[in-house]
C-alpha cells in the first residue's frame, strides 16, 4: 500500500513536470521529448490502475510511434524558437486565469461530489483484470461496432494524411498535359469543340 | 490509492493543456497540449473503469488513444502542407481556412 503510494505520487510529479515542459518550453523540439516523458509517467498511473495492456500500449504506440512522427514534423519545420506575442502577456495571463478556473471547478466537482466510492480503491477486480486477453475479448464481443469503427477511421487519417502532404504546385490541380486523355474522355470519346 | 487522487491529478493535467492551447501559437505545440487534454480524459477514464471494477472504461481509453492518434496525423498534415506553401506557422497569422 505504502509502494502505491510512493510510486503515485513520482508518477504523478513526472506527469504534471512533463506537461508542464509540454507548455512552458519555448522550443518546441523539447516541449516533445517533455510529452514523452509525461506519457511514460503517465503508463506508470495506468499500470497502478491496472490497466496493463493500455499501459503497454501507451509506451509502445504513443510515446514510440507518434512522437517519433512529431520529433520529423519538428525537424522538418524547423525547431525555432516560438516569439513572444507583440501584445505582451496579456493574452497568455488570460489563458493561465482560464486553466487556474477550471481546475478549481473541476477540483470542487470531484471531492464535492456525493459520490461515495471516490474515496475508496476501486472494487476487488479478478487477477486478469485489464490484461490483453481481457481487452480483446471485449473488442470482438461488446464493442466489435467500435473496433470496426476505429480501424475505419484509421483508414480515413491515412489517406487523409496523404492527401494533405502530396506535392502541389499551386492551388488549383495541375493541367493535364498534352495527349493525355482522362477516364471520362476515355469512355464517352474525345471532347468535341464547343459549338458557337 | 483513492479514485479521487488520480482524478484530480487528471483534472489538473487537463488544465495545463486547456493553458496550452490557450496561449502557445506555434500549431505544433497546440497539437501536443491537444494531446495532454485527451491523455487527461483517458487518465480519468482509466480511473473509473478501476472504481467501477468494470473493464469498459479501458475500452474507452483505447478508442480515444486511436482518436488522438487520427488528430496528430491530420494535423501534422496541416502542419506539413502550411510549411510547403511558405505560410507563416502560427495560428494567429492562420484565422481562416481557405484551399
């Protein structure tokens, strides 16, 4: 009980440490080595919850496959450092009394609540509790619509993906060159003149 | 430890994003506060489903990692086209979205 404790509470200063870097960094190459080390504290938290397949895939998928994405598009853009805003820090004030509001209501929510079992551990959950087995199993059974959905909508970001960073000239699609004749032409002949 | 602690803790990650996005006008750096928030949500998700003794949850913070994982794509495509077409990469100078 004692080691939960311990280890919540340096899993929890790294969390809070490496989202703080996230914002407070004004390169932004480092504001994403901070987000990897607030997502491997963050797996910390989600192996103390028993979440251990979402844990491991935390690790492997967030802060190993999509932060090496952001560390690319970080070195491919150009790591500069951010400028300050012309107007000051007024904007940025606003923002931090914004965030400091929220987190007040939210804070007031939780421990204002009537709900009783906040204050407890959780129920006795079985030995393979979050395991990968487990996870899987609810996929294909309870939540096969948002298992498909989700591989669907993978599929979309991808193409979508390409479509974004494809080279273009300009704004408008190239002419097609000389002799080259399109699918419609292709199937109802040649385009005639217009007629006057 | 008590559900409470871990919500509170998400809570607080939560907010630190919403400041992100708030002020920062690099998009790069939007996009990775963006992803504190959804961490935070997937955080307070996790926490339940551990309160509750149900597995659900966690089915939830999978989806929303797949989600957040959709975002980044998509926006770092934005990011990338921006820098090919020589914009400026800052969302103030960014207010519309035209071709």
């Amino acid at each position: 009980m004692l080691f939960e404790q311990i280890l919540f509470f340096i899993a929890g200063i790294g969390a809070i440490g490496g989202a703080l870097g996230v914002v407070m960094l004004r390169n932004p190459f480092y504001s994403v080595l901070a987000l990897v080390a607030h997502l491997i504290a963050l797996a910390v938290l989600f192996l103390l919850l028993r979440a251990d397949f979402l844990a491991a895939a935390q690790v492997v998928v967030y802060a190993g496959a999509v932060m090496v994405l952001y560390v690319f598009v970080a070195a491919y853009v150009g790591g500069s450092d951010e400028p300050l805003r012309p107007e000051g820090a007024g904007v940025g004030a606003l923002g931090a009394l914004f965030a400091l509001a929220l987190f007040v209501e939210l804070t007031i929510a939780v421990v204002g609540s009537s709900l009783g079992a906040l204050d407890t551990t959780g129920r006795d959950i079985p030995a393979a509790f979050g395991s990968p087995g487990e996870i899987g199993k609810l996929l294909l059974t309870d939540f096969l619509v948002a298992f498909e959905v989700a591989s669907f909508l993978l599929l979309v970001a991808a193409v979508g993906a390409v479509v974004l960073a494809r080279k273009r000239r300009g704004l408008e699609d190239p002419e097609p060159a000389p002799g080259v004749i399109s699918a419609h032409e292709a199937i109802s002949g040649p385009k005639e003149p217009a007629r006057q | 430890m008590n559900t409470s602690w871990f919500v509170v803790l998400s809570a607080f990650i939560f907010c630190i994003g919403a400041a992100g996005v708030l002020t920062r006008r690099s998009p790069l750096v939007i996009l990775l506060c963006l992803e504190l928030m959804l961490n935070a949500g997937s955080l307070a998700l996790i926490a339940f489903s551990r309160m509750a003794g149900n597995q659900d949850g966690q089915i939830f913070a999978l989806i929303v990692m797949v989600v957040a994982a959709c975002e980044v794509v998509i926006g770092l495509g934005i990011i990338v086209a921006m820098y090919r077409r020589r914009l400026p990469i800052d969302v103030d100078a960014m207010s519309e979205l035209r071709g």
